[in-house]
C-alpha cells in the first residue's frame, strides 16, 4: 500500500489557512523560538515557498531566506509583516 511523505502530508494540510494557523499558534506556545521558526518555514514552502511569501509581503526574497534559515535573525517587526 503507497504511503505519503510526511512533509508532503503536512504541506498539503498547511495549504489551508486555518490549519496554517493553528499550526503555527501551537509551534509558538509549545515550541520554543528554533521550533516556531521552523513551522514558519513549513508555511511558507507549503504557500508557494519563500520566494512567494517575499512578494505576499513586499520584502526582499534573499533576505526573507536569510531571516527565516536557522541562523536568522527574525524580528517581531518582520514577523508581524509575514
């Protein structure tokens, strides 16, 4: 019997936007701010990827990957706009 990926499942799950938004309340209240980030990058590559969400919030592609890569530097200002 075939069986999905699991970043494939969770990507198509994410593409909806109150399971989006859950998922990313519990990453933020269970998590810590590596595990938030992490869900935010799910998000984003689930929504088209990063390249998408750069244009969703008018900021620059290379730096949305840089913020959002494990040695990013997120601000609150940054994730307000996203």
């Amino acid at each position: 019997m075939p069986t999905k990926e699991y970043k494939e499942f969770l990507f198509e799950q994410l593409t909806d936007s109150e399971v989006a938004a859950e998922y990313l309340t519990a990453a933020i209240e269970d998590g810590s701010a590596d595990e938030f980030l992490l869900a935010l990058r799910d998000v984003a590559e689930a929504c088209g990827g990063v390249g998408m969400l750069s244009d969703m919030t008018d900021l620059n592609r290379q730096s949305m990957y840089k913020m959002l890569s494990e040695s990013g530097n997120l601000t609150l200002t940054i994730l307000l706009s996203v």
